[in-house]
C-alpha cells in the first residue's frame, strides 16, 4: 500500500505550532514588560524616600551650623544646637534651687544625658519643613553633654587669720573678697538619629517606605560667661545671664544610613 502525505495537514499543525510559540513569546514578553514597570516603579519610590531623607539630613545640618552671635545670651540662641544647649543646661543640675530657694550653680563637672524624640513639623524649631514634602520625620537625639562650671566668686568679706594675740586667741581681719565672673565649658556628642517614612503616590507596595540615617555631631569646646558682671556683684548667675563667649561649632564625626 502507497502511503499517501496529506500535505495541507502538515501545514496546518506547522501553523499551529507557530501561533503558538508566537502565543507564548507574547506574554513572555508582556509579562516581562509588566515586570519591568513595577521594579521601575519600586525603584523610582525608594529614590524619592532617599531623596526625602538625605534632604532632610542636609536641613538639619544647616540647622546646627548656622553661626550664632558672639556676645548673644545663650536662652536667645536661634540654632538647632543652640536651642538644644539652652533647654538642656535648664533642665539639668548646672543651675538649681539650695535649701532657702535660692539659686545656686553647680560646681565642676555636671553631665547631661540626652535622650528625647522630636516630630518635626512646620514651624517650632529652626529647621523649615520643604514645600511638597509627601514624607513624615522623626528626629531622635541621644549623648551626652559635659559642663564644667569654673570656680567663681560673689562679692563678700571673709575673715583672714593673721595670728594670736598675748592671751592666745586668734586674730581675724576681715578682708573683701570681689566677685568674679563665672564662667563654663560645654562639650559633648550627639546623635541624631533620623527616621523618615514616605507613603509612595504609586502604592504598589501597599505599605509606607521608610529610611533611617544616624548622625553624630560633636560640640567643641564652648566657652559661656556671665554677662553684665560686676565686682561687687553678690547674687549668684542664673541661665539667661551666660553670653557666648566664642562660635558654636558642631562637626559631623560619623555617618550611617539603613535602608
């Protein structure tokens, strides 16, 4: 028997082979397409999450270094490190109520732990929010600072031993003592740690984005001096009467960032 090839059969499975493999590279290629415009779009949030952070890290820097007034009353300070210094040194041991309520000022070297959390917003603190911004910041502190408060006089009279007279009894001679001003350095470090979280326009990933990023920022030593001072000068200083005496000078020393 002759056996016989239906040639239009051939041609027709080759056709339907073909349509096919055409089928299946179409939606490879759709699907690849798709693939791509969502890692695209993934990509394009996390840029605008760095964005938003690095800008804001570059806000708050500017917001440390900008240069206070020599000669300025430290309660009036108009930077962010300023502003820092003048609450905390409140808040601390350096000034302080004696037993009578009266104020008093620590001697030495006071230190001053530093911890708290700030939401930054518009307006309340010297760093200005960017129009548009789609991103919520939290700026954590941490460190420490150290206030060496140097030995300082009040106006009084003391009585000076000057020897015993014929029946063995001390002499004294009361000797005026003049007020010195007193005077006080700060260093100290800290870290700023700060959390940005973005909730990307595209919402492909169906939850906020966020990006921490820690600073450390170190104060060199910054001299404070009672201001408005006199010799005779007999109550002890409080806060708003300490003057810069020099620039207050912060310096990034370490930089790090979680993605």
């Amino acid at each position: 028997m002759k056996l016989i090839r239906d040639k239009s059969g051939v041609s027709l499975m080759f056709v339907l082979a073909s349509m096919m493999l055409l089928l299946v590279i179409g939606v490879s290629a759709i699907v690849a397409a798709g693939l791509n415009v969502g890692a695209g779009a993934a990509q394009h949030d996390r840029t605008q999450l760095e964005l938003y952070s690095s800008s804001m890290e570059r806000t708050i820097k500017a917001a440390f270094e900008r240069e206070e007034t020599v000669g300025a009353n430290l309660v009036d300070a108009q930077t962010l490190g300023g502003q820092l210094l003048s609450r905390l040194i409140a808040d601390s041991d350096v000034f302080y109520q004696n037993a009578l309520g009266q104020p008093a000022v620590a001697s030495g070297a006071v230190i001053i732990d530093v911890n708290e959390t700030i939401e930054l917003a518009p307006g309340g603190t010297p760093i200005t929010l960017p129009d548009g911004i789609d991103a919520t910041y939290t700026m954590r502190i941490t460190g420490q600072l150290f206030v060496f408060v140097n030995t300082f006089q009040r106006n009084e009279t003391v009585p000076v031993f000057i020897g015993v007279d014929g029946d063995g009894n001390d002499i004294y001679h009361p000797v005026e003592v003049f007020a010195t001003p007193m005077t006080a350095t700060v260093t100290g470090d800290f870290i700023i740690e700060l959390l940005t979280v973005y909730n990307p326009v595209s919402g492909l990933h169906g939850v906020p984005l966020s990006f921490s990023s820690e600073t450390t920022y170190r104060l060199d030593n910054l001299i404070l001096t009672e201001g408005d001072f006199a010799e005779d000068k007999k109550t002890l200083p409080e806060l708003d009467e300490l003057m810069l005496s020099n620039q207050v000078v912060w310096t990034v020393i370490r930089y790090e960032s979680f993605g």
